[in-house]
C-alpha cells in the first residue's frame, strides 16, 4: 500500500507562528511496489481552532508528478489563526493513498498594530563603545587593540519581569510573542518556554529582527504568574566580527514581548510589555558572545523569576518604554539554536600551573557544562582553545580584540553546583579550568555541541578511513559554522562570509536540509545590497564593516557577492526550491548591473571593446589563501595572492555568474533577460580571453586556481583548453601532485581533471598526503576541516589559525558525487545519475542521501578482483540512470540480457567508455558484473 508520509510546510514539521502568506506544502510516498510515481495529488486545507474546523481551500485533483513546494493558493491566511492540512496523491499504478495524517501550523502577528506591546529598555548604561580598529591597524600596523579587561567596560545583562494574574476559567491558548534588542531566555514561573538558544537569531536587526512564538500554556497557573526575561548584548550590541567592535546594531538592551491568553469563553488577556515591568542587574557579571561569560551565583536573585518574590526597591528598576519602529520586524524563519549533541572528555590532566586541560577529542562550536564541588566565593576560570602547541600544552590559536572565548564562575558553595554560560558559545576541542581546588573527574565536565538544529541527510562512507576521517571532518565543520548564520569559523570573526559559504554550499545541502537555513540568510544579503547594487562581503553585516573601505576600498568582492546568484541556484538544484529563486532575482540583477558598471567605469574612451567586460577596475580578495603564497618560512600572505589573481579572478566570476543569471532567468521564464546575459557572458569570455590568455594557452596568471576556473567556467576556446589542461597538469606535477588552489577554486580542481582525462591526478591528489592536502590534515589529527593547509606544519609547529572553516570542505560535493556516485540532473534530484568512479585505493562505498522525495542510497562493493555489486535505492516519484563505467566487454551482452530479463528495456552501450547505461524508476537495483581488468592506470586515467 502506498502512503503519503513526512509532510513538511515551508520545509519544516511544525510551523509555529510564521508570516508566511503563501505556505508551501511537500511529502513523501512511501510504497513497497517498484516504479511508484504520483500522477496527481489533492491539498486540503482547513482553519482549525479549538472548537470548530472549516475547509478553506480544496486544491482538488491536480494533475502533477510534483510533490514539493506546492503553494497554497486559498484565502488570506489570518493573523494568530491556526491552520491544519492534509494531502492524498494518485499513483501511475492505479493507486490511490488514503489521506495523510493532518499537519497543524499557526499563523503569527502579521500587522503591526496588532502589536499592544511597547519596546521597553531596563535601565542601563549604554554599551560601551571600542576604540575604532581598522583591517589596516590590524594587518598593516600590526595593531592589534588594546587590551581592555572585560569587567571594565562589560555591563551586567539585565532581568525583567512582570507578575500578573491569570483568572480562574478554561484557557483556550496562550501564545508569548516576543523578541529583542540582544538575546533574550524567556522563563514563565522560573521554567524555560523552550530549548531554542540565542533568540534572536542573527539577522541584519536594523532593518530584519525576527520575533519568536511560543505556547506557553503547559506554564501557566490560575492566579499570580511571573514572565521572567534575562537580557544580554548578543550579537546586538556585543563584540563580534574581525576588529571585535561593539554596539554594531544598537547599544542599549531592549525587549518586546506580547503575551497572549485566549479563554474558551472568547474573552482574551494581553500581558505587553510597558512602563509597568521591572528590571534588575543579574548574577550574569557579564556576557558576550566573543568574549566570553561570568556568572556570579551568589549576585542571584533567587525566586526573581516566580511569583511570591519581593522585589526590593533598591535593587529593581521600572523599565523605560522606548519608541522604535517596527517595519523591521518579521516572524521566525527556519530552525533555532539548540544543543545539538554532547560530548564527554576523553582525558582530563593537570598542567604546570595545577590546572585542568580537558580535551573532548573534537573541534565543536559550543560550551561546557560542569559538576562543581566548591567553597562560596571560589572563582573558575574556563579558556576555550582548538589545538595544543607542540609540546603538548594549552594554547590559545585565536588571537585578535575581544576574542577571549573565556568563561568565568564564582560559585555559591552549595552542594551540587552546576555551571553552563547561556548566552555566549566558544570553537574548541580543549578546556583550560583553573582556580578548581577539587578533583575534576570525566564525569563533571560535557561539551555541548550548538548549531541550528536542521535535519541531517547525507551519509558517506567508503573502505578507507582517512577518507572518512575526512568526512566527518566536514560534517564537523558545518555543525560548528552553523549557529544561526552560515560563518566562516565559529572562533575569532564567526561573521557571515559570502565566498565562504558560496564555496561550501553545495557539500552543506548534501549533509543537512539547509535550505529555510539559508533562506533567512539570503534575505540578510538582499536587505543590505547597496543601493549601487553591491553585496556585502559578509551578512549580516555589522557597522565596522564599513571600515574595511578605509583599507581596500572595497566592501564586495568577485567570488563573495556572487554568492547572492549562486547560493539560490544551489538551493535550486538540490531541493528544487522555485521560490528562492524568484526571491533573489531582483538582487541577483542588481549585483550584475553593479559589476557591469564597475567593470566599464572609466573606460568610456578606451578604443578596445574589450575592455569594458574586464573587472580589473577595483580590489578583490583574488584565489584567496593560495597555498603557496600561505605556507614555508616566510609566506607572501593572502593579500598577494589577492593582488596576483584578482583581475582574471574577478573576470571570470563575471562571465560564470552571467551565465548562471541567463539560466536562472530562463527557469523564471524571463526569456528576454536570459538572452541578455547570455550574451555579456559571452562577451566576457572572450574579453577573458583576450585580456588574460596568451597564445601559448598560458593564462597571465600562472597559477592552478586560474586554469581551474577558466575550464570550469568554460571560458577559453578549444585549442587554447587543451593548452590550458596541460599547463594544470605540470603545475600540478612541479608541486609533486599538490593543490596550489585557493578558497574561489578549490570547489571545482577535482572536477575539472575528472572531466579532461586526468582523473588518476585528481586522485591523486584526494589521497595525497603531504602538505597541502585534505589527508595531510587527517594525519595530523584534523578533527575539523582548517583554515590554513599549514596550520599545523610538518615540523609540528602549531599556528593561530583557525581549525574550523568549512570552505576547503567543499571537497565534500565531489567525494559524493564522484566516489559516491550520485549527481543531481533535475531539481530536487526528480531525476538523477547514478556513476561511480571506480579506484583501486577503494573497495567499496555508501552514501546515502533523504532528498525531498525521500531516500536515495547507493551502495558499490568490489566483491572480488574485477567483480562490482551495485546497490541503488531509487525513491518514488523520481528516475535515476544508472550507468555501470568500464563494463568487462565479455560481460555486456550477459548484463544486457539481466537487465532487460528484469524489465529495463532502455539501456544503452557506450563503446568507447565501456560504459552501460539505463533508466529506472522507483526502487531497489541490485546488480552484479564483472568489469574490465583495473590496472591502475587504465583504471584510473579511462
Ligand atoms: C575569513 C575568511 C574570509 C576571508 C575573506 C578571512 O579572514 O576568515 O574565511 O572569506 O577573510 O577575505
């Protein structure tokens, strides 16, 4: 019997208070018959309150394969309201599934006026202002800041609360809007409403502040009530980015919050904050989230967040109402905070210094929560690192202003004490814990692992394990980059980095659904799109980043803001999201009309029409971090490698984004568009190639990123491509079989040997292991993927890097589909290729992968010498080809006979490659062949 099972609206299980106006609906078949595929489906929608449920839309039977991102196409959907849905589909075998299940949802505040509620600030000193810090001091002056002790200039993070009474009769529903200028931990009666952390979520807050829904009835009593809110800077108003500045988005705390109590008998009760809530200083001493926590129990004010508690005048305050606007304001989109995961420590030893080193044998963004045995007043120190030094000792690899990511506890001497910082996260592996004077045993201590709590979908595994120790050290990465905004790493800037992010896209959305994830992230780039039309290096951007104008005069970048075309192409291809695209589109346009314009500027007399198409006109940050101009003794820096690449770099981001633009109009049906940037990406290629080609086929800038991205992009004619792929090879072989790539073509080295015959290089180089290479790091106990090659050098030298950034993980969306064996060739993986590259360093491989149409596994052994099994799990609604490469030519006729005695009358021979090919619907595919004889190079090189 086939089901209609797994039904999400807008991407998620339980939509809780959105503004959304135009839901989307998706599920899942499941079915045990081969060939499954939906036909047609029906959507049915009802309001559904306490007492009553209404049908209000009726999608009827609708002819379509579709099962995902079907909009609802009903009545306005109201404020509060709450909605339920349920969906039955039609199969091709004749079928038709019961209903589904019914899905609840529920609509938040959607016009501001329904806000009673006033923006309130306890009373304060406003935050304090650093010292301006530019990336010139930084990187030129070799400023680095002053150190300024954190008590001195960090204020207390404030308590509000507000006790009412809730009368004696039935309650239907009681809902808590809130949000705030900083981060907010919501209790009701001393309870937290929820495990969602840092509320609320990173946006651009200026002009994009998500407010928060919650049920809170399980928290309510008859009679007196307390809301308890405890305030702190965040990334409001804290030290974040590169310079470690404060106040970026405000510098005075503040709360909105509105609670709501709905009775059966319709009556209602509106609890909003106004003059009438009190505040208090907190036994948080201070918190910030680059800096680091202090917590002083004995400063608690016990019972303050329950009724029965006296609020003395000498210490509580009446808040302040403030006037601000709420145009900023929109409903929570996609997932919070959580704690994810814990870790316990696997060795715990005292230092010199009679301290603590904990180490939790992995890198995470996160915190600790610790078991304490002390006497009243004893203070706890707590430092946050990733590595040790070479001797084996503490060390601290994240250096800069304000990047202490030190936590402090000063405890109350009651038994049983336990100490976890709420509103700050640290990157780490080990934990420095001194003043302690007890025995600190495995058991007191855990790390708990932070990010956005989306749903894991990629599984990858192969027989070797360095390949996936590798593995896990990306999925470790993207669960420590991201806590609420894509990052680059999760220690020392934690800032929104758009080349970073853009790189490592299409690996994230393999591993995780990134997709609502993402969204709300792209909706920061657009809403701070210059008016020229640039998009910011990093989102959400904080105040300082207009600094960064002072040292190259930029605040975009070629490879960073084209993240804004290519991050919603990705979310496109991989979960067929229509919608994103047509969200962005108007900004994808602009950023393409700015560098149309930036690139031509000042080139109106320039006799050479070629010129125009050239974006050498302003600063890039180039093949960032090329390896060669990283590593050794006495490395030229990033800054260089910029300068040396950035020109061609620049050009050929322009050509590969307006291709990607004609494509993206072309799906929205703006023909016209497509059309226009199909020919400016033409134009640019050959500008590209007239500019930075030589006759030779040698690119002027002579360095592997560059032929990389001029193949990958198709930007040089035949001739000069053969030219180019031999060039990359000598490079490649001059380097003894190392990348020289930097963050903007690292994504696609492996791809482009692949695709011109050089695959036995491009593994090569997947199992290098000198320096640079991803198993270097492996082998020197990588458990995350590093920022720098070199981090850790071959002499054992450890350096202030960072060991989290995802970016050079993005060799993840390759392993899968390459080892792995599966490409997407529809959106959403409607229809998809299934081919594994066979190498003699493996035997076998697994992925698995919970597309939107459900799961897709591939599993491929060799059961001996030159014998494959082939496992692939095809789920309904999709086809996939498979295609068996290097098929033992004996072997073709007797695998053509299995395949078409099993019904698959389509399959198709490729001579040249020894290749099978055929088309499958839904499915389980179990197949045994011999291949040709692979000798290692005949293997590899075919
Ligand atoms: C960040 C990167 C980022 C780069 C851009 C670095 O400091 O950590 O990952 O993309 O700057 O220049």
């Amino acid at each position: 019997m086939i089901k209609v099972i797994d039904l999400k609206i807008e991407n998620q299980e339980i939509l809780f208070g959105t503004d959304i106006l135009k839901p989307r609906f998706s599920w899942k078949l499941k079915s045990e018959t081969a060939g499954t595929c939906q036909i047609a489906y029906q959507v049915q929608v009802f309001e559904a309150s306490f007492t009553m449920k209404k049908l209000i839309w009726d999608s009827n039977k609708i002819q379509s394969t579709e099962s995902i991102h079907i909009e609802y196409g009903g009545p306005s959907l109201e404020s509060r309201a709450s909605y339920c849905y349920k969906v039955r589909v039609w199969c091709s075998n004749g079928e038709e599934t019961p209903w589904s299940s019914e899905q609840y949802w529920e609509m938040g505040l959607l016009h501001k006026d329904e806000w009673v509620a006033r923006w309130i600030e306890p009373e304060q000193e406003d935050v304090t202002e650093e010292p301006e810090l530019t990336l010139e001091d930084m990187f030129i002056k070799k400023n680095k800041g002053e150190y300024s002790p954190p008590e001195k200039k960090l204020h207390s993070p404030k308590i509000v609360r507000k006790l009412f009474t809730v009368d004696h009769k039935p309650i239907e529903k009681a809902r808590l809007y809130i949000t705030a200028h900083g981060l907010y931990q919501a209790k009701v009666n001393g309870k937290k409403i929820t495990d969602a952390e840092f509320t609320p979520d990173f946006t651009s807050y200026t002009n994009y502040l998500q407010y928060q829904t919650y049920d809170v009835l399980p928290h309510l009593v008859v009679g007196e009530n307390v809301l308890g809110v405890t305030l702190s800077d965040g990334w409001y108003a804290g030290r974040i980015s590169i310079p470690g500045g404060s106040a970026q988005f405000g510098n005075r705390l503040g709360l909105l919050a509105q609670l709501e109590i709905t009775f059966t008998d319709g009556t209602k009760q509106m609890i909003g904050t106004d003059h009438s809530f009190q505040s208090a200083d907190s036994h948080y001493v201070y918190s910030d989230i680059f800096i680091g926590e202090k917590q002083d129990k004995n400063l608690d004010k016990i019972g303050w967040d329950c009724p029965g508690y006296e609020c003395f005048t000498h210490e509580w305050s009446r808040v302040k109402v403030a006037e601000y606007n709420l145009d900023n304001l929109r409903a929570q989109y996609g997932e919070y905070v959580k704690p994810m995961e814990t870790l316990s420590p696997i060795r715990i030893w005292k230092d010199e210094s009679n301290a603590f080193i904990i180490d939790f044998g992995q890198i995470i963004a996160g915190r600790v929560r610790v078991h304490l045995q002390c006497s009243k007043g004893e203070e706890i120190k707590i430092e946050h690192s990733e590595v040790l030094n070479e001797k084996g000792e503490f060390f601290s690899n994240i250096v800069g202003r304000n990047k202490e990511q030190t936590d402090y506890y000063v405890a109350s001497g009651e038994n049983g004490e336990v100490f976890e910082p709420t509103f700050t996260f640290h990157g780490f592996r080990y934990v420095r814990l001194s003043g302690y004077h007890s025995e600190l045993l495995l058991d007191d201590i855990t790390a708990i692992v932070l990010f956005s709590d989306m749903k894991q979908t990629g599984h990858f595994q192969t027989s070797d394990t360095k390949i996936n120790q590798l593995w896990q050290n990306i999925q470790w990465s993207q669960k420590g980059n991201m806590l609420s905004i894509p990052t680059d790493c999760p220690q020392r800037e934690r800032a929104g980095w758009t080349g970073d992010l853009q790189v490592f896209a299409p690996t994230a959305a393999f591993n995780m659904d990134v997709q609502s994830f993402l969204t709300r992230w792209l909706w920061n780039l657009q809403r701070e799109q210059t008016n020229e039309g640039e998009i910011l290096n990093y989102s959400p951007a904080p105040k300082d980043i207009w600094n960064d104008l002072k040292f190259t005069g930029s605040i975009s970048s070629a490879g960073w803001g084209d993240a804004i075309i290519i991050v919603p192409w990705v979310l496109y291809q991989r979960y067929g999201n229509h919608r994103i695209l047509e969200e962005c589109y108007p900004a994808m346009e602009k950023w393409l009309s700015f560098i149309e314009k930036s690139a031509a500027k000042g080139k109106e007399n320039n006799e050479n029409d070629y010129d125009r198409y050239l974006w050498d006109t302003k600063f890039h940050f180039g093949d960032w971090m090329i390896p060669s101009f990283m590593l050794g003794e006495n490395p030229q820096g990033p800054i260089a490698s910029a300068l040396k690449t950035k020109d061609c770099i620049a050009t050929a981001f322009y050509a590969y984004s307006s291709s990607l633009l004609s494509k993206i109009a072309n799906v929205l049906g703006k023909k016209e568009r497509s059309h226009y940037y199909d020919l400016l990406h033409h134009k640019v290629k050959k500008a590209f190639e007239y500019a930075y080609v030589k006759d030779t086929g040698m690119l002027t800038a002579d360095y592997q990123g560059v032929y990389t991205l001029a193949l990958a992009f198709d930007l040089l004619t035949e001739d000069k491509k053969t030219k180019a792929v031999h060039r990359l090879v000598e490079l490649i072989k001059l380097n003894d079989y190392r990348i020289d790539t930097g963050f903007l073509s690292v994504p696609f080295i492996l791809d482009v040997l692949c695709e011109n015959r050089y695959k036995d290089i491009a593994y090569k180089l997947l199992f290098q292991t000198n320096c640079p290479s991803w198993l270097y790091e492996v082998d020197h106990g990588a458990t995350t993927i590093w920022e720098s090659w070199e981090a850790i050098k071959p002499d054992g030298t450890v350096g202030a890097f960072s060991f989290n950034h995802y970016a050079f993980g993005c060799v993840g969306d390759w392993l899968v589909r390459y080892i792995g064996g599966l490409s997407p060739m529809e959106p959403g993986y409607k229809k998809f290729k299934v081919e594994a590259n066979i190498t003699d360093q493996l035997t076998h491989a697994e992925t698995k992968y919970d597309s939107v149409y459900g799961e897709i596994k591939i599993k491929w052994q060799m059961v001996d010498t030159n014998e494959m099994f082939l496992q692939v799990h095809v789920p309904p609604s999709t086809s996939a080809i498979i295609s068996l490469k290097d098929v033992c030519e004996d072997n073709i006729t007797n695998l053509q006979t299995q395949l078409i005695n099993r019904g698959y009358t389509n399959s198709k021979f490729i001579k040249e490659e020894n290749r099978v090919e055929f088309l499958v619907g839904s499915g389980q595919f179990d197949i045994t062949y011999k291949m040709k004889k692979l000798s290692k190079e005949a293997c590899l090189k075919s």
